[in-house]
C-alpha cells in the first residue's frame, strides 16, 4: 500500500526547450537552421541529413519556446506557478541546461540591474527568471500582509570547488591563492541531503536588496570569451532562496512555513576544438563536461531505475540530489541552438532533456513548524555556534593531526557512501519483496475462487441426474410427436415451395415487364434529354458565331481606321519634307541671287577702278604732252641749233611712252579678261545650283505624286477588300447556317486566303515605296555630293583665278616702274649731254623738269593707290565668296539632313505600319483558329447522336400458368396426413434409452 502511494505522488520532472534566435554571426556565414519548434503542439523538429538522406527528428516536451518567446512568455507560463507552490511550502528548483552559448545565464538572469528597471519598480523586459521570481515573491508576501522572513546564498562551482560569491568585502579582499585554499566543504545534512558549511545567507527584506546581492555574486562569476560564447560562464550557480512565513491557526497558535526556491545557472557544454579553449581555459572545459557527464549518468540512472544512482561522482549532482529524484518539484529549462553547427550538441540536449522528463519526484511540503520550536532550535543552534567560536578561541576542545582528521574524515566518507549504496539496495530487495508478496497474495485469491466453482458444478451435476430419468419417457414421446409434426410440416412444405416457386416465377416475369417498361421510358427521357441539348448547342454556337463575327468585323474596320491613320501620317510626313525642301531652295536661290549681285557689284568697282586708272593715266599724259608742248615753244626759238637733237630725245621719251600706253591698256584688257572669265564661271556655277534645285523640285514632285499614287492605291485596295469581304460575308450567312461545319472550314480559308492576298499586297506595295524612297535618297545623296564637288573646283578657280590677276598686277606695276626709270635715265642723260653747252636752257627748263617728276610722282602714286584699291577689292570680294560659299555649303548639309530625317521618319512609319499589318494578320489567324475550334468543338463533342446503350428490351411472350395446375399445387388436410403417418409409422415403446440431448457438465466423465 506504501508503494501505491508512493507511485501516486510521483511527479514527473517538468522540461521546457528554448531556443534562441539565430546569431549575427550566423546570419553572415548563411548558416542553415536545422531546429524547428511547434509552441503549439509542443514539438520540436530536428533536420538530420544521414547518408544523402534528410530524416526529422521530432521530440515533445512540457512547453517550448521558439526564437521569438519572450522573457515575460516563458516566466508567465512555466514559472509562476512553481514560485506560487514554494509559497506554499514546497522545496523547488530551476535550472538551465545546455551547450554554451544557448542563453542559458540570459534566461536565468537577464538584465536585473536596477539602473535599468522601468518606472514604478517594473522590470525591464531582458529581465530573466531569477529577477522576476524575486519581484513575485516579494509582491506576493506583502499582499499578503504577513510576517516574514527571507534568506539568499549565491554559491559557486568552478573545478569542483565551491566557492560563496556573497563573501564580505573584506574576506574576498585575500589573496587568490588563500581563497582557493580555503573553499567551502559539502558536507551530508543527516536528513538525506546536502548542506554546505560556511556558506554566507543574507537577510533581505525587499527585491532591491536581492537584485544588489545579484549583481554583486554575479560580477564575481568566472567567465571568459570563447569563439562560441563573447561571455562565457566557466562554472556552476546556485541562487537559493528561503522563506519563513507565519501561519495562525484557527486556535490561534503561531506556524512557521518554510519554502525553498533553488535556481541554478549551469556552465554549458563545449566542444574544445570549436570554442578554441587553450591550456586553463581546456582544462575547465573539461572539469564543465565532466559535471555534465555526471548529471547525464544520473538522468540515465533515474530514468532506467538502475539499483546504484552516482549521485556522490561529482558535487554538482550532489546538490542537485534533492533535485533528481527527492522531494523537490523541479523544472529543467534545455537551452539549443538553430544553426547546423551545433546539431550534434543539441541533438545531445534533447536526448538529455527528453530523459530527464521520465524522473519522477516525490514533492512534500515541508513540515510546518511552530514558532516556540523555532525559537528553540535557534538558540541551540546560537548556543552551538557560541561553542565553536569559544573552543576556536580559547583553543579547548578535541585537537588532532591534520592528517589523522584527514584520515577519519576519508573513512566516515567511505562509509557515507557504503551505508548509502547498501540503502538502495536495501530499498530495491524491500521493493522486490512487496513484489512476490503481492503475487502471493493474488495467487491465493484466485485458488479460492476456484474451490468455489468445483462445489458448485458437483450440485449442477447431481441436480441433472435426478431429471434425466424422469425426463427420458417424455423425451420418447415428445420424440414421436416431433417426427408426426415433422412429416405434416415436410408436406405443408412441399406444397408452399411449389406456390412459392409458382409465385417467383410469376414476380420474375412481372419484374421483367416493369423493368422493360422503365428500359423504354429512360430510352424516351434520352433521346428527348439528347435533342434539347442539341438544340441548345446550336443556339448558343449561331449566338457566339456572330458575336465573334461582329467582333472580327471590328477588328478588320479598326484595322482599316489605323492604317488610313498611318497613310495620312506617310503623307504628312512626305509633305513636310516637301514643304521644307521647297524652303530650303528658296533660301539658296535668294543667297545664289545675292552672290551674283555681289559679284556684279565687285565687277562693277573693278571697271570703276580700270576706268579711273585710264582717265588718270590720260590726264597725265596729257599734261606731260601740253608741258612738252609748252616747253617746245618756249624752247623753239632757244634751242634753234639743237632742235634735231632735242627732236630725237623727244621722239625717244614718245616712244617710251608710247610703249607704256600699250602695256597699260594691255594690262587693263587683260585684267578685264580676268573678272570676265571669273563672272562667267560664276555665272556657269549659279545655272548649275539653280539646276541642282530645279532637280530638287522634280524629285520632290515626283516623290510626292509616287506618294499620293501609292496612298489612293491602298485606300482603293482597302475599299475593294471592305466591299468583296461584306458581299461575300452577306451572301455566305444563309448558307452557313444550312451546312455550318463544312461552310465554317471553307468561309475561313477563304478569308484567310482573301485577307492574305491584300495582307501580301499592301506588303508588296510598302516594299516597294520603301524600295522608290531609298533610291530618291541614294539620288539626292549623289546629286548632293556632286553639286558640293562642282562648288569645291569653282571656290578653288576663283582663288586661283584672283591669286593669278594678283600675280599679273605685280608684274605689270613692275614694268611700268622699270620703263619710268628709263624715261628718267634718258632725261638725265640728255641734261648731261646738254649741260655744258645750254646753261641756260638748263635753268629754264628745270621748272619744267620739276613739273614732270611731279607729274610721273603723281602718276606713280596713283597707280599705287589703284593697285591697293584692287587688292582690297578682291580681299573683300574673295572673302565674301568664302561666306557665301559656306553657307550656300551650310545649307546644301542642313537639307541633307532634313531629306535623311524624313527618309528615316517615312521608313520608320512604314516600318510601324508593317507591324500593325503582322499584328492584325495574327489578331485575325487567333480568330479565326478560335472559330475553327468553336465550330470543332460544338459539332464534334458537343453535337451529340444518340447511341444505342444494349438496355432496350426485347419483344417476348409471358408464360401464364392455368387455374387447374396452381390447384393441383394445394397440400392435404391435416387429419390426412396424420392418419397417413401413423399407418406408415406406428408408435412402440423401447427400453434402450436414447442418448440424451441435456449437456453434460464439462467435469462430468463418460463410462
């Protein structure tokens, strides 16, 4: 019966999974994630790929959270109703379990500084469960508005050693190798469990108090960074947390209730390799994995119900020992990781976890105890205490060696454990006695229950004994009897099977009849079911044929619209190139115009300055011949005896000047010849650009009457096609609703047969005004590079022709210089013959002489002055012509581009047009393949004959039976038969009994 309670109040240890949200550096390395959680159906999916083959893992636990929970959703939904159990005296614990690096110390205690707590007390929301637990501890008691009492220790273990992380000041100011020398034993409590001597327990009396004592043990955790963990915790927590609440009884006596609240912070598990721990940090890897290990044989003892549990191989299970399998309600938190990286630890958490969920705990509540009790045991443990500190002081008291202490203490340790493994081994052998004890028990019930049957079964069998002889007789006769009824019922029978036979016969020919009558109203019901639907999928075909007919209708005006649009386009196109080339030759005509009236101009200034040369040189000469005259006279009656001589020097110097006349007047022919010559090439140059223009306009003309040509084609093909498809669509209506299948298949080839032949044509014939524009281009491309080839050897005439008039200038203004030296060389020549003899002539005529250099110097001057006129004249007239040039140049190029851009404009409208076409030719093939189907599928599946289905009945004549056969049918009376069967069988009496028909008891035994 113990046990039964026993296994009444086990409770299984509560697992939770958390997993934690995929790192920053897992998102970098595009790391997969392998773990999947349910929080809904508390499952957690594990993706393994073994041997090319993904397999999914899934494990259930009490309650999972995902990468998204919340602090506040795992503390609301797991934890609170365990801090309301310690409130209500019960020992409990949580502790974190996991590979390091899964957020087991941000789980456990988050962010719980108070600088960071929210307004009115609030937590922050990193806040874990160690914070909130205490918050709702203390909010809890002062609801309550009772007297209590709080107590927390903050422990260590690092290298299996325990060290207090609520040491005073002072005491953790020693030295680092004192401090490892004095650790903190573990030591047995005598009631079953553990306590930890020398360890500091804190009196608080608000949250305040115990998140400073956090903060503080916490900053004195050992951690380091590894390449899994920024953080790392390089060893074991347990925060403890002990209540004393006062209870009044009804009777108004005072209790004590105690409650404990253990939460443990557990280093992770790590793989060496991956976290890249060296030297120390490897070696409190390894003391961190061999807790670990420790705790996992545990598990797996607990679960297996194995007789020996090694809770004494480490001191981490040593203080979980309550834990795992006592009387604390536990609560294991497993922490995993998403990334591939970590399948095989969190494949080993979950295994672990998954274990751990089949330990089951005996909790009770601790035993309330009264405040008197209270009382008295603390001053015993005052006056215990008082006596320790004395013997310390005073030095009395047992003293021994160190090592026979040592020596004892090994011993009582060996016998802890001794007396502890026989313990369970004891507590298995009672188990299996109270086993075989109750197998016992039940065999012995089940022995008298079958004593009880045997007695009754021997009273069954003697009760039957007695009836079966006064029942045989009775059986005999009831035996006659039932052969006599059996005969009477065997007749009767034969009789109702041959009218029921006769009767079957009878349905089955009705049966037959009706279902023929059914076979011929159903063979109806089809045929007028098949007509209606035919009828209908006529109707609904002719309704779509011309909906679609309408539609192709539409299409093909559309069409029409669009390609009238485009023509209209072509046209516009045509007549702007038109209109600007018809610009464009007006301009060059009015510059070829100015040209030539600034050459005229040019040739006018250059006979103007001919002329005045000629009347200049004549005015000289004619006042060196009235001198000369003058002089003559005045000299005639001087110069009596030198009058032949002077006649020759004067018949010399007429020569001279008779000679300088021809080789002006010569000059200034020639010089006319010149710009005669250059007028005439100018004129020459300005009938060939007004040629070149006047072929412009032909082209133009042409191109336009080839476009106006090409457009009233088109349109009148396109009004022919509108006007034969509308005849032909109007005369072929009836006649598609007569013989629609093949009419459909012959009226769409011919429509795509028509609409082909025009599609060819227009396509031919916007070929073809692609073809007649290109080869206008190529013409007007070549009639404008000859005409700028033509312009090129006239600008280079004219500059030759001027450089060459410059030229011949020079020449003759040279010679003219050179024969006036002559004159003058004569002169003074003549002087100095004359000199010595006519000394006064001399003085007489020098005025005279004077008056001539004077003369020939003005002369001179002036022709200088007409040669720098003429130069001048033809530096402007020269550059005038290149500006015209250039711009007549300017202009031809301006007109190039224009008839290029049109060409490409025309070309590419064209090209558009084209496309149109192809999309109306597809637009119209899609239609009329879709009617092609329309048609297929309206008169070949759903245009339906009827078919013979093998159920219309065949003609038959029924068989009906006559009044005397169904009379001959009816069976004899009653007393007939009996009389019948009593003379074929009479009734005798038989002393062999016959066997019995009561059955026999399964105990009975035959002779």
């Amino acid at each position: 019966m113990s046990s039964r309670q026993d296994k009444e109040k086990a409770v299984n240890v509560q697992v939770l999974l958390r997993c934690r949200p995929v790192s920053d550096d897992e998102l970098r390395s595009n790391a997969p994630q392998v773990v999947t959680c349910n929080d809904y159906q508390r499952e957690v999916a594990v993706t393994q790929t073994i041997a090319g083959k993904q397999i999914d893992r899934v494990f259930t636990f009490d309650k999972v959270f995902g990468p998204t929970a919340r602090q506040k959703d795992l503390y609301d939904q797991a934890i609170i109703p365990i801090v309301n159990e310690v409130l209500e005296g019960f020992n409990c614990t949580i502790f974190a379990y996991g590979q390091t690096g899964t957020g087991k110390t941000y789980t456990m205690e988050g962010e719980c500084r108070r600088a960071k707590s929210g307004p009115k007390g609030q937590l922050p929301a990193d806040a874990g469960v160690i914070p909130r637990a205490v918050k709702q501890i203390f909010d809890t008691l002062e609801r309550q508005n009772t007297e209590y009492s709080v107590k927390v220790t903050f422990l260590e273990l690092y290298n299996e050693e325990i060290t207090d992380l609520l040491a005073p000041e002072e005491i953790s100011k020693v030295a680092l190798e004192e401090r490892q020398k004095k650790t903190l034993p573990l030591m047995e409590d005598g009631k079953g469990g553990v306590l930890v001597r020398g360890l500091e327990e804190e009196i608080v009396t608000n949250a305040s108090e115990i998140f400073s004592l956090l903060e503080r043990g916490s900053a004195k955790r050992r951690t380091a960074e590894t390449l899994l963990n920024k953080q790392s915790s390089r060893s074991h927590s347990l925060f403890s947390i002990t209540m004393h609440i006062k209870e009044a009884t009804p009777e108004g006596e005072e209790l004590i209730k105690c409650g404990k609240l253990n939460l443990v912070d557990l280093a992770g598990s790590e793989n060496i390799c991956r976290s890249g721990a060296r030297e120390g940090r490897a070696r409190e890897a390894g003391e961190i994995n061999k807790s670990l290990l420790t705790l996992g044989r545990v598990i797996t003892a607990l679960v297996e119900h194995l007789g020996h549990v090694p809770y004494r191989d480490s001191k981490l299970t040593r203080l979980l020992r309550d834990s795992l399998g006592g009387r604390t309600k536990t609560c294991i938190i497993a922490t995993v990781s998403p990334s591939v990286h970590c399948l095989e630890e969190t494949l080993s958490t979950l295994d672990y976890a998954h274990r751990a969920k089949s330990i089951k705990n005996r909790p009770e509540v601790n035993q309330k105890m009264m405040k008197s009790t209270l009382i008295k045991d603390l001053y015993g443990e005052i006056d215990r205490l008082k006596a320790e500190v004395y013997a310390a002081r005073e030095k009395v008291g047992v003293y021994i060696p160190k090592d026979r202490y040592q020596q004892e203490e090994n011993e009582r340790k060996a016998m802890a454990d001794q007396i502890e493994q026989m313990t369970a081994s004891l507590e298995v052998n009672q188990k299996q006695i109270n086993d075989l004890q109750e197998k016992y028990n039940s065999e012995l019930q089940h022995s008298d229950d079958l004593s009880k049957k045997l007695e009754a079964t021997e009273k069954c069998l003697d009760h039957t004994s007695n009836l079966l002889s006064t029942t045989k007789e009775d059986l005999k006769h009831a035996q006659y009897n039932l052969k006599e009824k059996d005969f009477i019922i065997s007749e009767q029978k034969k009789a109702e099977n041959a009218l029921a036979q006769q009767a079957c016969v009878l349905r089955s020919d009705l049966e037959k009849s009706n279902r023929d009558n059914a076979s011929l109203y159903s063979k109806l019901a089809r045929g007028d079911k098949l007509n209606v639907a035919n009828r209908s999928v006529v109707n609904t075909f002719q309704s779509e044929l011309a909906s679609k007919l309408d539609i192709l209708s539409t299409t093909l005006t559309a069409s029409i619209e669009q390609q009238n649009k485009h023509l209209k386009s072509v046209e516009d196109l045509c007549q702007s190139c038109v209109d600007s080339h018809d610009t464009a030759t007006v301009e060059i005509k009015n510059k070829i115009l100015a040209s030539k009236a600034l050459y005229m101009s040019h040739m006018e200034a250059f006979q103007n300055v001919a002329l005045l040369h000629k009347a200049n040189a004549n005015s000289t000469l004619e006042d060196i011949s009235l001198l000369s005259a003058a002089s003559c006279c005045s000299l005639d009656q001087l110069l009596a005896c030198v009058e032949g001589e002077a006649q020759k020097i004067f018949n010399d110097i007429q020569n001279l000047l008779a000679d300088h006349r021809s080789e002006v007047a010569h000059f200034t022919q020639e010089l006319r010849e010149s710009f005669r010559t250059s007028l005439g090439r100018t004129k020459d140059m300005s009938s060939f650009i007004i040629g070149l223009f006047d072929k412009y306009a032909e082209e133009t003309s042409k191109l336009q009457i080839h476009s106006n040509h090409t457009h009233e084609m088109q349109v009148k093909s396109l009004e022919d096609f509108q006007k034969a498809y509308e005849e032909q669509s109007k005369s072929e209506e009836q006649q598609l609703l007569v013989d629609i299948t093949s009419l459909v298949s012959k009226h769409i080839t011919r429509q795509r047969e028509l609409v082909g032949g025009r599609l060819n044509s227009l396509g031919d014939a916007a070929r073809g005004n692609k073809s007649f524009l290109d080869e206008h281009t190529s013409t007007m491309e070549v009639v404008t590079k000859d005409a700028k080839r033509k312009w090129e050897m006239f600008s280079e005439q004219a500059e030759n022709d001027c450089k060459v008039g410059s030229t011949f200038s020079g020449a003759k203004h040279c010679r003219m210089e050179t024969i006036l030296q002559e004159c003058a060389c004569t002169v003074d020549s003549a002087a100095q013959q004359w000199k010595t003899s006519h000394a006064s002539v001399n003085e007489l005529c020098r005025k005279q002489v004077d008056e001539v250099e004077a003369l020939v110097r003005g002369a001179v001057e002036t022709n200088e002055h007409h040669v720098a006129e003429i130069a001048s004249s033809r530096a402007m007239a020269e550059e005038q012509a290149s500006n015209s040039i250039k711009s007549i140049l300017h202009d031809l190029d301006t007109i190039l581009e224009e008839a290029r851009d049109s060409t490409s404009r025309v070309v590419s409208t064209v090209e558009d047009h084209l496309v149109e076409i192809q999309h109306l030719q597809e637009d119209h093939s899609s239609q009329t393949a879709g009617i092609n189907t329309h048609a297929e599928s309206a008169f070949q599946s759903s245009y339906k004959d009827y078919e013979p289905t093998g159920e219309t009945p065949v003609r038959s004549e029924p068989e009906v039976p006559s009044k005397v056969a169904i009379e001959s049918l009816r069976a004899m009376p009653i007393e007939s038969l009996m009389d019948e069967f009593r003379e074929n069988h009479p009734y005798e009496s038989s002393k062999d009994p016959k066997p019995s028909l009561i059955p026999r008891s399964p105990l009975a035994t035959l002779n």
